[in-house]
C-alpha cells in the first residue's frame, strides 16, 4: 500500500521545505532522547526493577505461552537460540536496555495481545519511541528469519513428503498436497482516495479489509502464505497473483472451498477438488458425501486460520501499521508453526494417524 502522501500546508514552497526540515529535525531530536534514556536504563540499572521481563515468567510454560502464544519455554529458547546465530541489525539506534530475550518477549506480547506501545513501555520500563523501534525491527528480523528463510525457502513440501504423513481424512484424495483458503483483515479505511476505499470495501465482510491467501499441508502445519491484498479482490486472482500455482506438478491435487473457481486456470497435469454446486433444490446422496469428505479434509486449513488470527495484532490494521501489515500476517502465520501441531504426529511404520489434536485455548 502507498503511504497518505502529506498535503502541503502553505502555498510557498521556500516554507513547506522549512517546516519538513524541522520536522526532520524534531525526528531526530526525539531518536537521540530516547537513546539517552537508554544509556540512563543501563547505567542504574532500571531494567531489573522492570515489572515484565523474560526471567520472571520462563520457569511457568502457562505464562510463556500466555503472553507469546508459545507453547512453553523450550520454544522460546529454541527461537531465541535460532535468532542469535545471526547477526541482529536495527533501523535506528541499538537497544542496549534490554536483553534480546525481552526484545523478543515484548514483540511477541504485541503480536499476541496488541498491548498498546505506552503499556509495553510501562512494563519493561523503557520509553514509548523505544518500544516502536523495537517492535519494528523485530517484526522484520523474525520475518526475515521465519518466513523469507524458511518458509518460502523450502516452499510447499512434495507430493511425496506430504504422503508420508496423512491423516486419515486424507484417504479419498492420495494427491493432495496442499489445502487452500482466504482470510480478511479489518483495515483502516484509506483516506487518500475513494478508488481506495471501494477497492479494499469487501462486500463479504461489508467493511474494509485485506485478504490473504493460508495455504497448509496435509499434516496441518501452514506452508504457504501471500501477501495481502484489498478485500474486493476475488479468491482466484489473489491464487493467480500470488504465483502458488507455480509450485505444482502434474499429478498434484488442491483442495479448495467453492470460491476457488480454478479449473479453467490449472498448470497441465494439477488438479482442484472443490465442494460440489447446489444446482437442483437439495443435493443428491453423493453430493452429500462429496462435500463431507471434503470438508472433514478442509478443517484443518480453517483450524489453521483461526491460529492465525489469535494473534490480535491482525485484528484491526491501523494506518500506521500498513506498511508492516504484509510482514505482520505472514510472521504470526509462521508464529503457528511453533505451536503444538494442530493434528498428532503420524505413526510412520504404520502410515495411520491418531485423532485430531484438541486446540490449545
């Protein structure tokens, strides 16, 4: 999305150029406060006196996954091992305050709770400009890490993977590989055009929204996630856009719920098996049993969605979160990748599955 461009405030351009200068100025000013206030932290040692800080809640897994939407604290240690193997750059000026652990706790606290950047501030007792740096360097660190190099890395797992691990709701489609649906995402409404505003309304949700594309494996574990786009934009061009139809070869089978009307738009050799059409007053006894079948392998993308959208920070995207909304989704979509799986593990000697998992509250 384009960012508000700013009206002139004065019709001489010798003063809008001195009133954005001292903006700049101010910007600046207030960067180099807040990073003094840092070294004041340090130097008292006002961040052991914090009233939130990893320390306090690592040795109870309820309050670890409480506030991080991790299942417990090996997750964390895990994520936070995974982090420091690389070298960490910040936007602006490096925070020295806090620990990476709390910088990763107060990231995570505002990806699951939406606390608002005064109450983090309170909490680990660092200002508000800071918790903004923190929370956007980090939102693109763990983007960066999570999803550019490891999701769309490795990509949609093979036909062949995917096989070794399926669940019985899978037994009528042996070809699947990949179960697809759309989300949307309450949005602010656009102020710089009415173009805009039509164009993310959605007439589904009859308000303004983006939508994303949630694809997910057999298993249950999300390994595909688009961009976001406005919300009056169809299922089909969002799968079209998106390119994922380029990650599949012939023999492949999607699953998909009616409003992917893709069959006219398939690679050579890949197939979708979507709900069957009600075209007479009721359907028939196999159509019944079809969109059963269908739906009891379906669940599980849904399931997966409703992980997603836990994270509260995705329950309204303000104007100045747009330019991080992308980033945001596609991260607590990772996120749901350290959560306990939504289906058991697969007996691999047997190639049965035991029941679906109950969901984490």
């Amino acid at each position: 999305m384009q960012p508000k461009e700013i009206s002139d405030i004065s019709s001489s351009e010798d003063t809008a150029v001195d009133v954005q200068g001292l903006q700049n100025i101010l910007q600046e000013k207030d960067a180099e406060i807040a990073k003094l206030h840092e070294l004041l932290s340090q130097s008292t040692g006002e961040q052991c006196s914090a009233p939130m800080s990893y320390g306090k809640i690592k040795h109870d897994d309820a309050l670890v996954s409480h506030y991080t939407g991790l299942p417990d604290e090996k997750t964390f240690s895990c994520l936070l091992n995974f982090v420091n193997r690389f070298n960490i750059v910040f936007h602006s000026w490096s925070i020295i305050s806090l620990s990476h652990e709390d910088q990763i706790l107060l990231t995570l606290m505002k990806l699951r709770h939406n606390f608002t950047h005064t109450h983090l501030g309170f909490l680990f007792s660092i200002t508000k400009a800071t918790v903004t740096n923190i929370v956007s360097a980090w939102i693109d660190i763990l983007h960066s890490l999570l999803f550019s190099g490891i999701l769309t890395e490795i990509g949609i797992p093979s036909r062949a993977k995917a096989s070794g691990s399926l669940p019985d709701c899978f037994s009528s489609f042996p070809g699947v590989r990949l179960t697809l649906d759309c989300t949307e995402i309450q949005c602010s409404i656009p102020r710089t055009s009415m173009a805009q505003q039509s164009l993310t309304f959605s007439h589904y949700k009859q308000r303004n929204t983006f939508k994303g594309l949630v694809g997910v494996s057999p298993n249950g574990t999300v390994t595909f996630v688009s961009d976001l786009y406005p919300g009056s934009v169809s299922d089909k061009e969002i799968v079209l856009h998106s390119k994922v139809l380029q990650q599949f070869e012939p023999g492949d089978l999607i699953l998909a719920d009616k409003g992917f009307l893709l069959h006219d738009v398939m690679p050579q050799g890949v197939s979708v098996n979507i709900p069957p059409f009600l075209s007479r007053q009721q359907f028939t006894k196999p159509q019944v049993i079809e969109t059963t079948r269908i739906a009891r392998a379906r669940i599980h993308v849904e399931r997966a969605i409703q992980r997603i959208k836990l994270y509260k920070i995705l329950d309204f995207v303000p104007t100045y979160y747009r330019g991080k909304a992308n980033k945001m989704f596609q991260l607590c979509a990772c996120l749901t990748n350290l959560q306990n799986p939504v289906i058991k593990d697969v007996d691999l000697n047997t190639q049965q599955t035991v029941h679906i998992s109950s969901e984490r509250t």
